[in-house]
C-alpha cells in the first residue's frame, strides 16, 4: 500500500546492513555511486541515500527522473527528503535476514501441462520479467547466479531469478504472470531456486516489495530483520 509523506506519521528504523545492492555498487559491481565528502547518492536499482544531503547533486540526479524510489540512510536525508518532497509517496519494504540453509515446505504437483526447469541458456535469452538482465551472459548466468521457472502453453508463465550475484551472495526475485497468480508457481521456482543456492553455498537475499512476498518468504525459513520507508516522487 502506497500512502504519502504527509499521510504517513510512524516512523521506521534505519537499515541497519547496507543492503546487497548497494554493497555491489559501492564496489562497481553494479548501478553508479555518486560519492562527495560527507555522504553518497548510490544508483543502484533503488537510490540510496547516505550521509549528509547534497541539495545540489540530489536536484541534478533525482528531481528529473519521475519514479525514483529513494532509501534514506540517515536522519538528516529523512528529514530532507520529509521538509522538501512533501509530495513524495511512501511504501514499506520487508528485508528478510540473509540465509544459506532453508526450510522447505509441501508442495503440490504441477498441474498437467506445466514443466519445471533450471534457468539456463533458454530461459536467459527469453529474460521473463527481466529476469538476467544483470549479467552479461548465459555464461555468466549459469556460473554466478540461480533460477527456475515454469513453462506453460510454451512460455514462461513463472520466473525465480537471483537479481544480481556478489561475493558468492545473491538477491532473489520472483514474478508470475497475472493470470497464472495465486496457483503456488511461484512457490515451485522458489524452493527450485533454493535448492540450487543450498547445494553451492550461496548465500540469499530477499527483500519483500509486499507483505504477501514477506510472508512467502517465511514459508522458506527466513526472518525479518527489519521494515524500512521507501519515497517516490
């Protein structure tokens, strides 16, 4: 649920561990770092906000692009943010406690029809829900990150995708078409995914855009670590 800065009165902690993406660009893996001497402006996906505010950057690479989703890191940017995009909506994440080891629950069979399959060379060219496209090959795919998804009717109607891969850890993401929701696909290319990052160490990421993907991601054995604001212009 969306509701704007002047509706919304709680507040929220800050994010306590810089979140994987914004590690990744910190590192120029991935997205831009915009650094100056008492903070940053990280492009990475989301914009992360850190330090000290810098109007005159924020003004240069924010207010012209309209759909920014802005992270605060710190008070001072909170405050900036709250005093001068009074218009700007609001929305809350749910960061999930990194994990390596999962719990996998019961499952029902596919129905007839619809196939599970490992995310390889097929399935990257195809880049459902723009799953891949943060990698610069197949190869690099299949090397460094994971996925699964369900074939129906000869596409791909489910998607389960590490988002970026960094340091042996990797975000995960998932989508399902409209019309295939609320039939537990997305469940399937989860506990897929899962299985694969198990079996190689890798060490997952899960941010929840919605209170409907948090509570997916208990069924799986992850935690919250904790609920913070995001802003939209």
């Amino acid at each position: 649920m969306i509701f704007s800065v002047q509706d919304r009165q709680e507040t929220f902690d800050f994010i306590l561990t810089k979140p994987l993406l914004l590690r990744a660009c910190e590192e120029g893996h991935f997205g831009k770092n915009h650094v100056y001497e008492d903070g940053s402006i990280a492009e990475a996906l989301f914009t992360y906000l850190s330090g000290k505010p810098n109007e005159t950057l924020f003004n240069q690479l924010c207010m012209p692009k309209c759909g920014r989703h802005l992270v605060c890191l710190s008070e001072e940017w909170e405050n900036f943010i709250r005093q001068n995009c009074p218009d700007a909506e609001t929305y809350v994440r749910y960061e999930m406690k990194a994990l390596n080891h999962f719990v996998f629950p019961d499952l029902d069979e596919l129905p007839t029809g619809y196939e599970l399959q490992k995310f390889g060379e097929k399935e990257f060219d195809a880049k459902p829900f723009s799953h891949g496209k943060n990698y610069k090959s197949a190869e690099d795919f299949i090397t460094n990150g994971t996925g699964a998804v369900i074939w129906h009717e000869g596409k791909i109607v489910s998607s389960a995708s590490s988002f970026i891969s960094f340091e042996n850890e990797v975000e995960l993401d998932f989508s399902t078409l409209e019309d295939y929701r609320r039939r537990g696909l997305a469940n399937q290319c989860i506990s897929e995914m899962l299985k694969d990052c198990e079996g190689r160490g890798l060490l997952v990421h899960w941010d929840a855009q919605t209170e409907v993907s948090r509570n997916i991601a208990f069924k799986f054995g992850f935690e919250l670590n904790q609920s913070y604001m995001v802003y939209i212009f």
